[in-house]
C-alpha cells in the first residue's frame, strides 16, 4: 500500500481488517447495485439477497402470498372433488383452497376440483366421484394427491395410469366421515389434515404453476360482472367489490355461501374456453361424461383487480402447464391470492357488464 508521500505504508492487523471489511463492504454495494439494475441473472440476483438481507419472504407456490409461518410446507398439492349440485350447497371448505377449477359434468352440472397446499381446511365437502378431466388439470401441480369418492371404473383404470396420488374413500375410509345433517349422498366430508395424514409422504411441494405480479401492467379493461351460464343448475356471476378487494360469486341472484356464511371470493378469477364433448362414459340417467380438451389453444379471460384482460390460453403437451397469454403475446401475471379457473364450453356465451 501506498501512503500519501510515495512510500509504502504496513498496515497492521487491525488496520487489514478493517481495510478488508471495508473493501467487503464495497463489493457488496456494488453487487447490490448490479442486482437491483435487472442485468444480473435471477439466480445471482436471489443470491445477493440472502447475502445482503434483501431476500423476500418465501411465498406459497399456488397464490404467490407469504407463506403461513414464513416457510412452504414441504408437502405435494392435494386436490378435493366437490360436488356443486344445489343439493349439495352450501358446501365447506372452498374458501382454504389455493385454486378451485370448475368443470362440466354431466346433465349441465359442474363440480369442483379445489386444489389445497398451503392453507389447512377443518371441513372440505361434499365429495363426489372423479372425472377423467382431473388428470388433464391436475398434472401441471406435480404429483399432486386426489380425494374422490365413486366414480365410473374405466375413470379409475385412467386415473390409476396417471402420476396421481388416488385417495378416495375407499382408499382410506379413516380420512372420510358421513354427516347425519345432510342427506345422502350429499353428506360425504373430509380434512386436509386427514388426507395428507392418510396419504403419507407422496413428493414436496408443487411447481409454480402461474406467474404473479402486485400490479397489472397489461393493457386491460374495468369490468363489473362476468356471467357464466353453465345451465340453470349453474348459472354463474363473478361480481368485482371494491370493499372487498376481491371477486365475488353468485349461483343467480344469490349470494354463494359456504357452510360459515361466507360468501365465495377470489383474488382472480381465469375462464377457459374449452371444446367439450359427449364422453364414452354415461351416467344412471343416461347422461354422458363430458370430455373437456385442455390441449391446443383458446380464448381466455383473465379478472384481477376490478378489470380484464382478453387472450389466449396456450398448452402444448400434457406435461406443460397452460399459459395464459395476452393479444400481443405476453403472458398474464395474476395477483397475489386464490385463483378460480372457470372451464367454460366453446358452445356458450361469456356475458360481461361494465
């Protein structure tokens, strides 16, 4: 080292500590600089956060929120089959779920898929029988588990050949009960931690299946109401309330409650337009199972924060998970909380009011 007269200068211990802490601490603001100018890789990115004490709390997988007690549990996604006849309503347990995904069944009633990981349900019902549409959309969460109670045998033999956790109450009648308030065969309930309990160690956590981001830098529309009429059994209105800072869902004119009197919500709401056909499998009526097509691309409507955005969704095989793009081609990030994914059949209308 050299002083300020030209002659070399001996540092002593104390002062080559302290030199090496302060170049330490130049390097690090300039790594710190660097990081924050979006030029360094994701990677050295989260690594400069850990080493500077910048790294954000981890959040959940499925809804992008912190996770409850600052770590993700280390557990596979676990998915519920719902019924949604009205019959069945008010149901339980919808409210926990990281995602729903509601789907056509047959006779013109849909059911549920509520898709639990970070958040435990005391109460989740009724359950009812699977659908050969559950594997299509439970893939893209890794090996996630199913609970299921009936169902067609050739679904089972299709369901058995998928990388699914199968979980019905047959499969582990310790994790179901019957309620004597309710008729049969509404009146099958589960939990999550009996499920989970049940299934033993089946894999971690799930991937990351859609982006988020705090704002919605898209170009994009203020939208009042979506109006999805299933059928008369499902009719179905997402209404934006502001109060709330969420979506709200109505079956009519009616509110759609759960078991505590609470009215269904979501963060975002994701209707899919999907080509639906008679399936092979046929109900006691005689109603055919639909099959919904969940591969190729469609039309798309993405509501977060009071407003729209129109697109395509994209999957091209059945190992991708669907991508929700806009009409310039930039993929939609949602917001922070739970997600309701609306298939909707390509024979129907999509209503929206402003």
């Amino acid at each position: 080292m050299i002083g300020d007269g030209g002659k070399p200068v001996t540092l002593t211990r104390r002062g080559k500590v302290a030199a090496g802490v302060a170049a330490a601490l130049v390097a690090v603001g300039g790594l710190a600089a660097f990081a924050s100018s979006g030029s360094a890789p994701a990677v050295i990115r989260r690594a400069i956060d850990r080493v500077t004490g910048n790294e954000p709390p981890p959040t959940c997988p499925l809804t992008g929120e912190e996770a409850p007690g600052g770590a993700v549990p280390d557990r596979p996604a676990l998915a519920v089959k719902v019924e949604n006849l009205p019959e069945a309503r008010p149901q339980s347990g919808l409210d926990r779920a990281d995602v729903v995904v509601e789907e056509p069944v047959e006779g013109g009633i849909t059911r549920f898929i509520a898709i639990f990981h970070c958040r435990d349900a005391r109460q989740v019902g009724p359950v009812r029988s699977a659908r050969t549409t559950d594997d299509d959309v439970l893939v893209q969460f890794g090996r996630p588990i199913l609970a299921y109670a009936g169902g067609a045998p050739q679904v089972r033999r299709d369901l058995e050949h998928s990388p699914l956790r199968l979980l019905s109450d047959l499969d582990a009648p310790q994790a179901y009960e019957r309620l004597a308030s309710r008729p049969m065969p509404h009146n099958l309930y589960t939990s999550t931690r009996a499920l989970y309990a049940a299934a033993g160690r089946h894999g971690g956590p799930p991937p990351e299946v859609f982006p988020r981001a705090p704002e919605l830098e898209l170009p994009s529309r203020k939208v009042r109401e979506l109006h999805l009429p299933f059928s008369s059994y499902s009719d179905v209105r997402w209404t934006w309330s502001r109060k709330a800072g969420a979506w709200l869902r109505w079956h009519g004119d009616e509110p759609h409650r759960l078991a505590d009197g609470s009215q269904v919500a979501a963060a975002n709401v994701v209707v899919m337009v999907v080509d639906v056909v008679p399936g092979d499998i046929v109900d006691a009526a005689g109603n055919p199972s639909p099959e919904v097509d969940l591969l190729g691309r469609g039309r798309v409507y993405v509501l977060r924060d009071g407003r729209m955005v129109v697109g395509r969704w994209v999957r091209e095989g059945e190992g991708d998970r669907t991508r929700f793009l806009d009409r310039s081609g930039r993929e939609i990030p949602l917001a922070p909380g739970a997600t309701w994914v609306e298939l909707f059949p390509s024979s129907l209308e999509v209503g929206t009011a402003r």
